[in-house]
C-alpha cells in the first residue's frame, strides 16, 4: 500500500472512531476499509465501513463480542 494510501486507511479509521465511539478503532476494521478501499473512494469507504460494522455485522465489535461467539 502506497503511504497516501496508509494515510487515507488512518483517516477512514479515525473517523469511524469518532463516529460510532461504542466500537472506536478495533484491528478487525481495518481488514474491512483496507478492501473496500480498493473499490471506492475514500469517503464511500467510510459509509460502507459503517454500513458493514453497523448492519450487517450487528453486534461483532461490541465490548462483549456476543456476535463473534
């Protein structure tokens, strides 16, 4: 990944941080941008990465991980 490339993936984190603070930056998100980055542009990344997190993946990055288990 290029460095312009790392700065937008911390961008996109940082901000999916500050939006949903129940899950705040976790290792498993940034799996997620970094491929979605490879499709859309960076602000589409982040409103996906809500999406994915917040939707369809309900539950998974809780404090309790209940989904995961």
């Amino acid at each position: 990944m290029s460095e312009g490339g790392r700065l937008a993936l911390r961008r996109i984190l940082a901000a999916y941080a500050l939006h949903n603070p129940g899950v705040g930056y976790c290792q498993g998100t940034n799996y997620i941008a970094a491929v979605l980055m490879m499709f859309l542009s960076e602000e589409d990344t982040f409103y996906c990465l809500a999406a994915v997190v917040e939707e369809v993946m309900t539950g998974y990055y809780a404090l309790d991980m209940q989904a995961a288990q």
